[in-house]
C-alpha cells in the first residue's frame, strides 16, 4: 500500500512539474517570475501556483474519509518563487479547494496549506532558492510536512484515525514533498539560466552590431550612416524590417517587406511619433494598426540619444506578434538604441576635436605671421637702400612663407613641403643673424614624402632660434635631422643655445608658458599617433636644447626605405 501510495504521489507531482515547465518556457511567464515586485505579479503568480496546488488535490490518493495529495508543494514553491504574499495567496487558493473536498482533515488541510505558503515565502526573504542547497530545500520539505501533520494531528477529530491517517502516508508524503520541491528549484534554477543566456546573447550581438555600425556612424545622425547601419542591423539580427529616423524624417529602412511598400513614410513616423512621446522606455505596438496587405504584425522600438535629447528612433518590425513580447528583443532594441546613441555622441565629440585642432592650428598660424611681418619688414626696410638685392630676397621668402600658409588647407602635408617652409623661415632668420647663425641639415631622402601633420617642425624651429640662439653671442648651430629608426621616423631639432630650467621645461609641459607652439604641436602628435608619441624636450641650461619626437612609419614608406638602402 505505502509503495503504490508512493508510485502515485510521485506521477501527482511529475505532471505538476511538466506543467511548471511547460509555462516557463514562455517568455512572458519569466519576465513575471524574475521581473519586478507589483500587484499583477503577484496576482499571476498566485494565481499559477495556486492552481498547481488545486491539481496536487485534484489527483490525490483517496484513502478513507481522507485524502494523501501534493498540494503543499504549490504553495510552498509558489513562496519560494514570488514571496511571502504570493505563497500566502497560493495557499489560500488550494486551502479553500482542499476544503471544498471536505473529509475530516479539510479544515487542517487547508490551513495547513496556508501556513506553508507563508513558511516558503518567509524563507525566500533569508535565501534565494537560486542560491539554496539541496540540504536546505530538504530541511523546508520536512518543515512544511511536519507543520501539515501536527495541524492534522491538532485539529482533526476524532484523533485516533488522524494518528493512523498520519501513519499510514507520513513516509511516501515527505518523500514525494522534497522530491516536488528538489525538483521545482531545479526547474526555476535552470529557466534563470535560460533567461540569462538570452540576455548574453542579445548583448554580444548588440556589443557587434555596435562595432561594425561604428565607422559609419563617425558622421553622426544622417541619410548615409542610417542607410548603411539600418542594412547592418538587419543582416546581423535577423530582422524582418529594420527603419532608422530623426525628429522629422524617416532617414533608411531595410527589409523588402517593408522598403518597398508604399506607406512605409506613414508607418514609421506613426511609430517615431510614438516613441518620441513617451517618456522613457522601449515602445511597443499596442495600438498601432497595420496597413492593409503589409504582412508586418509587430514592432518594438527605442529612442535615440544626443546630449539627453531625442535625436531619433530605432525600429525593428516582425512577421510574427509574438515577437513583441520577446524581451530578448525588447533588450536588443533598447541596449542597441543606447549603444548607437554613444556612438552618435562620440562622433560629434570627434567632429568637434578636429574643429578644435583646426582652430589651433589656425591660432598657430596667426600667432606666427605677425611674428614674421613685423620683424621681416624691419629688416627688410633697412635693406632697401643699402642692399636692393638682398630685400628682394627678403621679400621673396617672407612671401612664400604667406603663400604656404594660406594655401595650406588640410591638416597634414610632405616633410619635403615642411622642410621648404623652413628654408624660407630660416633665410630671413639668418640676415638677421648676421654670420652667427649656421643651420645643418641631416635629412634621409627616403622620407622627404613622409606626411607630417601641418606646422610640426617650424613653431619647434622658431623657438629654437628665437629662445635658444638668438640670445647668444656668436656660434650659433641649429641641426635638423630626419632619419628612419626600426617602424618609426625619429625627427630632432638640436641648438646650442642658452638652454632652459626645469622651472620653464615645467611651465611648458603644464601648459603654463605664453603661447600655443610646442604644447600645440605635442598634443597634436599624441592625438594622430597615439600617447606614447609626442614632443621630447632635453635642456640645461647654457648647453643647449634638443626636442625630439618620433611618428609611425607606414607600409608603403618602409618599402621607399628598403628600396633605398
């Protein structure tokens, strides 16, 4: 009898845990059981665990006037899973039918019942039953059968057949009770695991979308970066449609379903209306009609981001409904939106870095020509009459030096357009010099078309000439050199002037020192090239100052050097 009671417990509960299986395999049902604590979770969740306690009555054992069932593993499961409050409901719910059944034991059956509810939400609020042993999901089994027996042996009457009921089912009862709930909490154990895959997997491929979409969207929010990005995520996520927009217009959709109908515009802006109006969150269609013969039945969508103001939309369109409710798609969409909302922001952080370098470089550009003319013009003045030819020369190069510079556009040009603009500096310098003045270049001829950001050697050169030289008497060298070392280029201005302190070395690398030359062209380097290059500055005073610097070779340069040599 105890082993056919056993055998029939056991199958009580095994449909009670293909039931529980069955619903955790819908994503709604998992969103409900992990998501957030609120009346309509706890009315769902009470209400299911509630009817698998009614089902653990419902194929109970009959024996006498008493019943041998698998209700208390609803409702302890159901407090275990939802809490205190919805293993109180639970048990209510299956209290109230194992009381319908009537029997001796109704009134302790279902109070019982109750009581258990309440113990597996009290022990949820000590332990996650993600996190509980086995040992302790036995020691609630027995808790919870232990507490069903004394109410029965305290309340139903009269108690000598409370006694032998108790008896007869105390063993196969308590087996099945920890068999039911081992098995629930690796049920719940194995569907957080499916949910949490999920999510890892919508990550990873928001994380990759967001790579390849990257170079396009360097141009920010646009016709062609939407066009290219919308065609990448559709390929990417499997999206029926995919359409991208901004405030005003729709910018690109992908995805033949939708591209070549003709009430696309309409669609999509009823959908960017609607996202842009909410306030926060993921949109999805509840009350969007669909025009006729387009075989779309769903949409989810997200709002895009610039500065905290809505920029635009994201939306993916579906075949099936039930897609919506997907929050594998629901967390694709929202966590894709914000990545593309990063990228949009860090695009426009990129435009406006090279606007700001521009603008210096331009700075730089005004600060030295002044210099040029006021101090050029002077010499020359003074030349007119006693040497013609010579102001002629003069004039010629501070020309070219003008013309270089207003001709000069993009932010890089040839060490050979460098060196030439240089030339010309250091000719007018010179005159002005008198005989002190020698310049000795050492240039690898391999690199003369090496590309090097626009006014890199010359603000260098100026301020060796002017702070290092000038104030020096007599025997005055300036050397340039270039030359080619292992992936790199390594380019020195050396004098041997009057040197600087470590007070001034300190004041140039704090950004302290008049004057944006140096300090310009150091950050510079190190925004092309990377931090690890920039200017190097070696001085002591009255031995004279090198700055050095070093710039990455490219393919196509060290094949000219292998070539050469």
């Amino acid at each position: 009898m105890t082993f056919t009671m056993l055998l029939g417990l056991l199958e009580n509960i095994s449909v009670i845990a293909v039931i529980a299986l069955i619903i955790g395999q819908l994503d709604y049902f998992r969103n409900m059981v992990y998501g957030n604590n609120n009346w309509l979770r706890i009315v769902i969740l009470s209400t299911l665990f509630g009817f698998l306690s009614v089902i653990g009555t419902e194929e109970g054992i009959r024996i006498n006037d008493a019943l041998a069932n698998t209700r208390i593993v609803g409702a302890v499961a159901g407090g275990l899973i939802g809490g205190p409050v919805v293993g109180i409901f639970a048990g209510i719910i299956g209290g109230i039918h194992r009381y319908s059944f009537g029997g001796f034991t109704a009134a302790a059956c279902a109070i019982s019942t109750v009581l258990t509810g309440f113990l597996g939400g009290f022990v949820s609020t000590k332990k996650n039953v993600l996190r509980m042993k086995w040992q302790h999901i036995v020691l609630l089994g027995l808790t919870a059968e232990l507490i069903q027996k004394v109410m029965v042996l305290l309340m139903a009457k009269p108690f000598s057949a409370a006694l032998e009921l108790e008896i007869k089912i105390a063993i196969p009862t308590t087996i099945v009770t920890i068999a039911g709930l081992l098995l629930f909490s690796r049920v719940f154990q194995n569907l957080k695991m499916m949910q949490d895959q999920s999510g890892a997997l919508g990550a990873d491929l928001a994380l990759s979308i967001a790579s390849q979409t990257l170079p396009h969207l360097r141009t920010g929010l646009n016709e062609y970066s939407a066009e290219k990005t919308a065609e990448m995520i559709r390929e990417m996520a499997k999206v029926d449609a995919v359409a991208i927009t901004d405030r005003e217009k729709l910018l690109s959709v992908k995805g033949d379903v939708l591209e070549n109908h003709l009430q696309k515009k309409t669609l999509c802006s009823q959908v960017a209306e609607a996202v842009l109006a909410q306030h926060s969150g993921v949109y999805r269609d509840k009350n969007l009609v669909f025009p006729s013969r387009l075989r779309l039945k769903s949409v989810i969508a997200a709002s895009l981001y610039h500065q905290n103001q809505k920029i635009g939309t994201l939306q993916f369109y579906y075949k099936s409904s039930s897609f919506k409710s997907s929050q594998t798609n629901q967390k694709l969409v929202d966590g894709l939106a914000k990545l593309l909302s990063v990228q949009i922001e860090l695009a426009e952080i990129e435009h406006q870095a090279k606007m700001r370098q521009q603008a210096e470089v331009n700075a730089l550009q005004a600060q030295i020509n002044p210099h040029f003319l006021f101090n050029t013009l002077g010499t020359i003045m003074s030349y007119c009459r006693t040497d013609p030819d010579q102001a002629r020369t003069l004039i010629g190069h501070l020309s070219d030096i003008f013309r270089r510079n207003l001709k000069s556009k993009g932010n890089d040009h040839s060490l050979q357009e460098e060196l030439d603009a240089i030339h010309s500096y250091v000719e007018i310098e010179k005159v002005r010099f008198g005989d002190r003045l020698k310049v000795n270049m050492e240039i690898d001829e391999s690199l003369l078309d090496r590309k090097l950001p626009v006014l890199t050697l010359q603000p260098i050169v100026e301020n060796a000439i002017h702070h290092g030289l000038f104030p020096k008497i007599s025997d005055c060298l300036l050397t340039i050199r270039v030359v080619p070392s292992d992936q790199e280029v390594k380019i020195s201005i050396e004098d041997n002037g009057v040197g600087m302190s470590e007070e001034r070395l300190a004041e140039i690398w704090s950004g302290q020192s008049k004057g944006i030359g140096l300090a310009n062209v150091h950050q510079r380097l190190q925004s092309i090239y990377g931090k690890e290059y920039g200017l190097t500055i070696q001085s002591k005073p009255g031995l004279g100052t090198v700055v050095s610097f070093a710039a990455p070779l490219s393919e196509s340069e060290k094949e000219v050097i292998a070539t050469c040599s």
